[in-house]
C-alpha cells in the first residue's frame, strides 16, 4: 500500500492549524516576560556592541581545554572557551542585538556584583545548558541538523540562548540555587521565552520536549 505524502499546501494548512491550537490553549506572551519580581528593558541600539563587548570579558570563559578524547581511558575536555569563530560565539553576538538579548547582557553589565561567577563556556554535551550561574553551548550550535530530535521542527538558535537564560539566575530566585530544572521549569522556559521568539521570527511554536514529554 502505498504512503501518501503531503504537498507543501497540505503540510502549510497543517502548520497554520497546529498555530492556532496553540493560540488558543496558551495566553500571548511578550518577549520581556516579568519574572523574578521584574521585567527587564532593552539597551539602546548605541550602547548594544559596547555592552556585549564587555559582557564577554566578564562573563565568558578565558580557560581552554586541550585536553585530547580517549574514550578507552573515560578523558574527555571539560567546558572551554568560546571563540570568536564558533558558532555560539556568533549566535550570542546576534542575540546581544536583539531587543530581547540586549535587555540580559545590559541587566548582567550594570550589576556585576549580583552576577559574579557567572561562565559561560562550549561544552562538551551536544546541546545548550543553562544552569542558576552558568551556561554552556555546544561546539556545533544549535546542532548539525538545526532540528529538534523528537518534533523535526526548525531551532531558532537566539531563542534557544533566552531559553537557557531562563533557567539562570537572572530570571529565578534565589531559592533555585543549585537545584536542577523540572519538567515545569522546562515547560515555563519554552512558554514564556523560548516560544515569544520564535513566534516572532516566524517560527512555529515549539510543544515538545527532546524526552517526547508535552510541555503546552
């Protein structure tokens, strides 16, 4: 028997479908959600390079790890410094531009004594971590595929930064301290972050998570 696959107008009737079901089961959110007890403003266009400029001299890892793989022997490099090559580097460029993006680094540039430690690193997992004062991206970023694994929607690589900010302690509490996200957590970082920008952008609104478990 054969499988009948869709045309584009098909899969795009489709789509439209999926963005008004979720429409109507999840409230507008805006890109500036208020959390921790604030909402935070975005930087003025002019001041945007210099603030990035010095968000990486604070905030990014100096170290490099030329540690060599032996699988054999479990040797693996450990978190390292992000080039200014990589494709994390670059995507964080872009986000430090948006509105979005400039209103964190402008927020972690004007206190650094409520964001001492905080790194951000290329780590050595195949995706994005946000942890209460850290952040690591991977050494190919998003990822090869530029694909979600389970849903094979596109990834917005700026959205999955504000994502990962979403579990930093620039929008938790401090009662979040060294405690790992949930599902909920999870579920509150693609709501109120994640999806705001990819909507945005054009992108459909992401429901599920790499473990296939329904967020929204």
């Amino acid at each position: 028997m054969a499988v009948k696959t869709l045309n584009s107008i098909d899969k795009l009737k489709l789509e439209l479908n999926r963005k008004k079901i979720y429409r109507s089961k999840v409230p507008y959110t805006r890109v500036f959600p208020k959390t921790n007890g604030r909402v935070l403003t975005p930087a003025i266009t002019a001041n945007r390079k210099s603030n990035f400029k010095k968000f990486v001299d604070m905030y990014f890892t100096k170290i490099v790890d030329k540690t060599i793989p032996d699988p054999d022997f479990g040797v693996f490099p450990g978190a390292t410094k992000l080039t200014r090559n990589s494709e994390g580097f670059k995507a964080f460029q872009r986000f430090s531009e948006t509105d979005y993006g400039s209103s964190v680094i402008k927020e972690m540039v004007k206190n650094p004594d409520r964001y001492a430690g905080f790194v951000i690193a290329q780590g050595v997992k195949k995706g994005a971590a946000g942890g209460y004062r850290s952040m690591t991206l991977p050494r190919f970023f998003p990822n090869k595929k530029k694909k979600f694994l389970v849903s094979g929607q596109k990834i917005y690589d700026l959205a999955i930064i504000y994502h990962e900010f979403a579990h930093t302690k620039v929008f938790l509490p401090e009662t979040k301290k060294g405690k790992k996200a949930n599902l909920q957590d999870e579920r509150k970082a693609v709501m109120l972050f994640e999806n705001p920008v990819r909507i945005r952008k054009g992108y459909e609104p992401r429901a599920t998570l790499i473990n296939s478990k329904i967020v929204v």
